[in-house]
C-alpha cells in the first residue's frame, strides 16, 4: 500500500500556484511598461496581490499548515479577481494570465474543498 503525503495531496495546485505566480509577474512588468500604464493601475495592484497569495499559499501547502486551505480560499478569491481585471486588456500578457489565474482559483478551490 502507498502512502500519500502532503505533497501528494497539494501537488496539482502547487504547480499551478507557482505558475501563476510567475505568469503574474510577467504580466505585472509587462503592464508597467504599457503606452496605456494610467489606466492599469488596478490591474497591477490586483498583479501583485495574485502574485503574493500564490507564494504565500505554495509555502502554507509545501509545509503542510493548518492553514493551508483558508489560504488556498483566499487565492481563489484574489486570482478571480485578477482574471477579471487581467481580461479587460486584449494583449499578449493580460488574456493569458487571465486564463491561468482561473485555473489556479479553480485548483485551489478544489484542493480546499477535498
């Protein structure tokens, strides 16, 4: 018989928090050098938010913390809502880090409901 571990258990959404993490930073340095920066302000304040939760919720996982899944439910939250801002900018950086924010929210959904 194997033995699952925590890693086992968060290892999905460790991927995809580290991810989008990194896709969040892209996307962040690319905003910040867009013609149009005044009018992304709240999509980089919401990059870096989306950007530090997942640290922060990689960290919580990969120590198996007790708090693991409230965090994890905060992420969803902030990852959601950068995807929201992320998809009001028809670009090569926001539409993709749109869509991995989504995954990442709904991963770490499910792994806080399990």
């Amino acid at each position: 018989m194997t033995m699952t571990t925590h890693m086992d258990k968060y290892r999905t959404c460790i991927e995809l928090t580290t991810k989008c993490l990194n896709e969040c930073e892209f996307c962040l340095d690319a905003c910040l050098n867009a013609i149009d920066v005044d009018q992304r302000i709240r999509c980089i304040e919401l990059l870096r938010d989306c950007a530090d939760i997942c640290a922060l919720t990689t960290k919580f996982m990969t120590r198996n913390s007790d708090f693991a899944t409230e965090i994890a439910n905060l992420c969803a939250d902030i990852c959601n809502a950068c995807a929201t801002e992320c998809e009001k900018f028809d670009d090569p950086h926001c539409q993709p880090c749109a869509k991995l924010c989504r995954q990442c929210a709904t991963e770490c959904r499910n792994m806080a409901q399990s």
